[in-house]
C-alpha cells in the first residue's frame, strides 16, 4: 500500500514506482502543500514530486519507504 504524500519526512528514503518506472528518491526538502524537492539516488538529479507525478498516477503507482 502507497504512503501518503503528507507523510514523507526530510530526510528518509523512498522508491517510488508509477507508469512503469522505479525511482529510489531521498526527501531533501518540504516546500509547499505535498510538494518535496527529492533528490535521485541512482542518478543524483533534483526533482519535486509534482514534476514526477504531473501525467498522473498510474495503475502500478507505490511509494514505500527504503528501510
């Protein structure tokens, strides 16, 4: 079962999968409402969750945390 965008913390580490691709994200910063600046673990780009998630979310879509 997907978390919650209002309970990612600064901080943890996350794989998000959606419309077939798997993302390991750090949360780097809160910057408004469910908007995060996260950063890529595998390719160490910056993005927010509202530019991943833009074209939606798709039938795979899981956000879980790395443990």
């Amino acid at each position: 079962m997907a978390i919650a965008l209002d309970n990612l913390r600064v901080g943890r580490r996350y794989v998000l999968v959606n419309q077939g691709e798997v993302r390991k994200l750090e949360i780097m910063a809160r910057l408004h409402g469910d908007n995060f600046k996260v950063k890529d673990l595998e390719t160490l780009e910056y993005y927010t969750i509202e530019e991943l998630l833009q074209w939606g979310k798709g039938k795979d879509y899981d956000l879980d945390e790395i443990r």
